[in-house]
C-alpha cells in the first residue's frame, strides 16, 4: 500500500508537472467531461492501472496554471520549491492550531508572518494565515468593529448603530461580501470615485465619509486597495491613512497581489504610507508564486485583537495547564478550528530564492508588463470594441492555445485583463499572447 501511495505521488507530479503540455487546456463540453471521467462512485474499489489512468485523465482535462500561457487569473506559474513545500505539507497532514500538533509550522508561521510585517514597516504586530484574500479581508472587517464595538461579540448586532464601511469603486467584492456576511449589510458599503487610473480620490472619501454621517451611519472602516483586481490601481496610502487619522477609522490595505511590490526597491514607492494602516492583506499565492492558498492577513496591533475578538476557549484544544508555553497555541486567533498549513510552501521557496530572488520576480512582472504596453501601442488596430473578446476567448480554449481573462469596467466595454507575474514567461511569451489575439480575432 505505501509503495502504491508513493507511486502515485510521484506520478502525479510528474504528469502534472513535467508532461510536455503543449496546450494550456483541453476544453470538453460538461456532458462530454463528465462522461470520459466516469465519474460516478461505486460499491467496489478499483485496481492500480485504472486508477492510474484515472490520475492521467484528471491531468490531461484540468488547466494547466502552470503553463506559461495561462494569463487568465491572478495566480500562475510553478515555484518548485513551493510545490515541494505544497507536498510535505499534504504528506505532513497537520492542523495549524496548536504548538503539540504543529510544532514546526507554530514558530515558522510566527518567524513568516514577522518577516512580512517587516515589510510593511512594522516592528511588532500580529497576523495569520487564511484561506484567501476575501478571508483576510473579511478578518480586517471584523476585528475594524471589535476595536470600534467590543460589546458586538457578545450582544451582537443589536447593540450597534448602523455602520458604514468606505472602499473605491474598484475594490475586489469581497469587501461586499464581508459586509453581508458580518451583518453590517451591503448598503452600507460607501463606494469612494476613482480616478482615471482607477486610484481611490481622496477628497471623495473625505465628502463620502461626511455624507455616511448625515445619513446616521457610523463610519468605521476604510478599505483601501494596493493593486486592484482588474485595473492594478494603488491607491493613494497616505492622505487616506490621514483621514482615518483624523476620523479615528480603521485603515485596510488589501495588498492582495500588490504586496509583493514591497519586496522591491524600484517599485515598492506604489504602497508609500502603507506603515499607517491597521491591517494588510497579502496573497503570496498571487504574485509571489507560492501555489493557492497563501494569504496573510497582518495587523500592527499589538493588544492580541485577533484573539480577543476570535476566541472561543476551547477547553479540548487549548487547555492553560498545558506543559508548554499556551501562547505558542495560536490557534484561537482564528475563525476556524482546523486551519491548514500555509507557511511552509512560501518558507521554502523564500529560502531558496532569498528575498533577493522575490524582487526580482517582481521587477520582471513590471518589465513584461511595460514591454506588452509598448507592443500593444505599436501594434495599429488593436483596441478591442464590443462582443469580440467573448468570441476570442471561446476560440482560445477551444484551442487550448493560451487562456486569458476579459470583463467589462465602467463605461468601457469588455477587453482582456492580461496578468503577467509568472517568472517563467518571456518576452516571447508576450508576443505570441498580441499575435494569438490577432489570429483568433481576425475575421471578427
Ligand atoms: C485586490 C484583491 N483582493 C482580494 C482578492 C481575493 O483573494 P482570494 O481569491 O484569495 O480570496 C483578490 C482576488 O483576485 C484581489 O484581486
């Protein structure tokens, strides 16, 4: 049984990883999938050489996110250390929660989430890792209201005025979804204008804040934005964090995939005032290559908030007398009980590349970015106008040539949201994304 188990590891990775893909997806209709997998569950096991072939049908018929053409999300690429790390942590099938289970991964989430901190500007604070941006960003919402409203974990909403939560146009809609799933309700997320950058003004959220208080509400919450989702707009850190200085708000920096600027000499200037925030999210599962799931979320508290405001005291779990230091026994901190392991993958990988390595990713995005700006203009005719990116994107995957994103914003119609963070790509990689637009577009 074990050799099995490690035979099919090995398999796995090996099909998945190191199979000359030549196309990013083999796109079937869902009748047609579901059919070829054979998917139904039956009273009786099935022998090895199936359910190998089994493996190579899950791989043949997924996307590669792996493949160097796969533009089409704010993840991407391979960093085989972190996939080393992704392995031992699926091997190693711990809970992050207390010290006796999780000894390794209790002081090396501590040792990972300082060195962030650092980044940020912080010298002590507190964080955890969770599932994902719109997780960590939903942990800022509600410990923003316990520091406002201590008396919400007890009595609830009943207790509270309406409250009012401030973001740009052009945040990720997690903000909504935080807001609806902690009872402070969508309506009373204030929408800040953008500019033509899609950068939050500040003026706005200063009138916009005025305007929540005529109404009754009571501002608590500023979520700002370093790297929208569909613009990569950062938002202006500084006159933001002074009127929430002025006001006594909560200020939010959803970094999901712009914290890793902060690894970067050149480009880190785009978070400036970052240090004033309360709390930071931060996806090293986007730009940095660490593989899903990877967020932090970092708070400059230093009162253990995220304790106070999470924990149930579990006396199973988190007993006092215990033989060792409790405090090591992180856990409570969190919303969940069982809490998978997040830090070794991106551990390792820091490790390896050292932070010298993580820069330099990220100074490759900007530059591939610049370079497909360059091209784009150089390029007559390539501004894309109503209902032909659908059409191009339908022939993409029915290709499997590459796959890339497209949405509409504002008052512009659709046009593709290229994400360029994978180390792998190159500048050929760029090209063969504008001439592969062309091709499939051509007739259109
Ligand atoms: C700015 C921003 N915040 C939050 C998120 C949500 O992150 P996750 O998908 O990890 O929940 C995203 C996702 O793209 C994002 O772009």
């Amino acid at each position: 049984m074990e050799v099995h188990t490690t035979q099919c590891c090995i398999l796995m990775g090996c099909l998945c990883l190191f199979y000359p893909w030549s196309q990013v997806c083999e796109w079937r209709e869902p009748e047609e999938l579901a059919a070829l997998l054979d998917l139904e569950l039956r009273e009786n096991g099935e022998p090895q050489h199936q359910l190998l072939q089994r493996i190579r049908d899950v791989a043949k018929y997924s996307v590669k996110t792996n493949h160097p053409r796969f533009f089409n999300q704010l993840f991407a690429g391979v960093d085989y250390h972190a996939l080393t790390g992704r392995f031992l942590t699926e091997a190693l099938n711990t809970s992050q929660y207390t010290y006796e289970v999780a000894p390794v991964f209790v002081l090396m989430e501590d040792e990972v989430l300082s060195k962030l901190r650092s980044l940020v500007g912080w010298a002590e604070g507190d964080g955890i890792f969770c599932p994902g941006g719109t997780m960590s960003n939903m942990y800022a919402m509600n410990v923003a209201r316990y520091r406002a409203f201590p008396e919400v974990k007890l009595k609830g909403m009943w207790s509270l005025p309406r409250l009012a939560v401030f973001t740009s146009q052009q945040s990720h809609y997690s903000v909504m979804k935080a807001a609806a799933f902690q009872g402070i309700g969508t309506e009373n997320v204030f929408k800040v204008k953008v500019d033509d950058r899609g950068c939050m003004i500040p003026e706005d959220l200063g009138e916009t804040i005025e305007l929540a208080k005529s109404q009754g509400a009571v501002p608590f919450f500023v979520h700002a934005t370093s790297g929208t989702t569909v613009q990569g707009a950062f938002d202006p850190l500084e006159p933001i964090a002074d009127i929430c200085d002025r006001q006594g708000l909560w200020m939010h920096v959803d970094a999901a995939w712009g914290g890793s600027v902060l690894f970067s000499k050149e480009h880190k200037h785009l978070m400036r005032g970052v240090e004033r925030a309360d709390s930071v999210t931060w996806n090293p599962h986007k730009m940095m290559l660490t593989g899903l799931q990877c967020s932090a979320i970092l708070l400059k508290d230093t009162t253990h908030l995220l304790k106070h405001c999470h924990s149930a005291d579990a006396k199973y779990l988190f007993q006092q007398d215990k033989f060792y230091d409790t405090s090591l026994d992180t856990g409570d901190k969190s919303i969940q009980c069982g809490r998978k392991v997040d830090c070794l993958k991106l551990w390792l990988m820091w490790k390896a590349v050292g932070s010298k390595g993580l820069e330099e990713r990220v100074d490759r995005a900007f530059t591939h970015t610049r370079y497909l700006v360059e091209e784009m203009k150089r390029r007559e005719g390539f501004e894309l106008i109503g209902k032909v990116a659908p059409v191009i994107k339908e022939r993409m995957m029915k290709q499997g040539t590459m796959m890339l994103g497209y949405q509409p914003q504002g008052g512009r119609v659709n046009f593709f949201r290229m994400i360029v963070i994978s180390p792998q790509l190159s500048h050929q990689d760029m090209t063969f994304c504008l001439n592969e637009i062309e091709r499939l577009g051509s007739d259109l």
